[in-house]
C-alpha cells in the first residue's frame, strides 16, 4: 500500500469536484471566494484542507479507532493524491466519545476524531492527483444509466480540458487505490 492521501467531495457533490478541476486547486476555505461557511467543521476550520492517509491505520486499529477512510473514502466521491504535497501537518487524536470542545477552541495544535486524518494549510494542485475516485455503486442505487454516463463524460473532458491524464476509478472497494496496480484494475469502463 502506498502513502496516498485522499480528498472526499461531501455530499457526492459532482459540482464541486468539476469546479476545483476548473480552477486548479483545491483551497481552504478561507481561499474560496464565496465559499462554504461550514460551521460543524471543527478541526480543520477555515485554514486547513482534510486529507486522509490510510496507511497510518492498521487493519487491527481500525477495530478500535475511528477510521476516516472507512468513514468517508471509500464508496464516495474524491481524489487520489501523491504524497509529495507541501505542509502535511500530522493532527492529535481526540476520543470523539470524551471530546471537550475546551481543548481546541483557543489552540494552535490540530485535532481530529480520525487517527488516519492530515491537514495542510496549503493549496493542492490538481497535477498532484493521481485519480478520481467516483462510488459506481452508490451512483447506479440513485441515477439512471444514462446519468451516470453523463458524469463520467463531464469528468472526463474536465481532466482533457486540464491535461490531466488520469484515470476515473471506481471507489466502492476498500482497497481501490492502495498502489498503481489497484487504481489500474479499479478504471471505470463505459456502462455501455
């Protein structure tokens, strides 16, 4: 398994997705013109984008801990990214059973709920992207053939339009990216 890091699109939000291919990055939220005020984002706040690096879990942890990758990965919508990208920053693990919101309201250090969660303060460029993860199975509970077919074609002229020759992957199995040869096997092919 390598150490990728994974970027999720909340809300299996296609438009998102499409704009930061449109625009080059993905920003933190205090980069964004007009963007999301997300109030129930905690740890990384305003500042930092959330990233998750599955090789920081081990199977036997994931028993214990939670996982981001289990949690909001796989079976969503995100990116594939290399693991060379600047400002990686290694947050502290809070209990979400025993959180007290006292611990991080005036502190500098980063938390998360997640042991498998990182944050950078900086902007990650699309050319650092390894693939695009789009959950097949969920989309095929939810729209027709023909729609997903239609963002399968968005999503590819998206990378043309940006040069970007990667691979749209299916991101329904828990191991769809751990190296080149699982994102290779996970390649979408056409429904048709």
């Amino acid at each position: 398994m390598e150490p990728y890091f994974y970027h999720r699109f909340r809300n299996f939000n296609l438009e998102t997705l499409l704009q930061v291919l449109k625009t080059g990055f993905i920003l933190p939220r205090n980069m964004i013109v007009n963007g999301l005020n997300d109030k129930n984002n905690i740890f990384n706040g305003d500042s930092h984008i959330s990233l998750v690096q599955k090789t920081l879990m081990t199977d036997d942890m994931c028993k214990y801990f939670r996982s981001a990758y289990i949690e909001l990965i796989q079976g969503n919508l995100c990116v594939v990214i290399s693991p060379e990208i600047e400002g990686i920053v290694y947050p502290d693990y809070i209990d979400f059973r025993y959180d007290s919101s006292e611990i991080y309201k005036n502190s500098t250090t980063r938390y998360s709920y997640y042991m498998d969660e990182v944050q950078t303060p900086f902007p990650i460029s699309i050319t650092k992207f390894l693939a695009v993860g789009y959950p097949l199975a969920h989309f095929k509970k939810i729209k027709s053939e023909n729609e997903i077919e239609k963002d399968l074609s968005m999503l590819e002229r998206a990378l043309i339009n940006n040069e970007l020759d990667i691979p749209i992957i299916d991101s329904t199995n828990v191991d769809f990216a751990d190296d080149k040869e699982k994102i290779k096997l996970s390649k979408i092919k056409s429904l048709r």
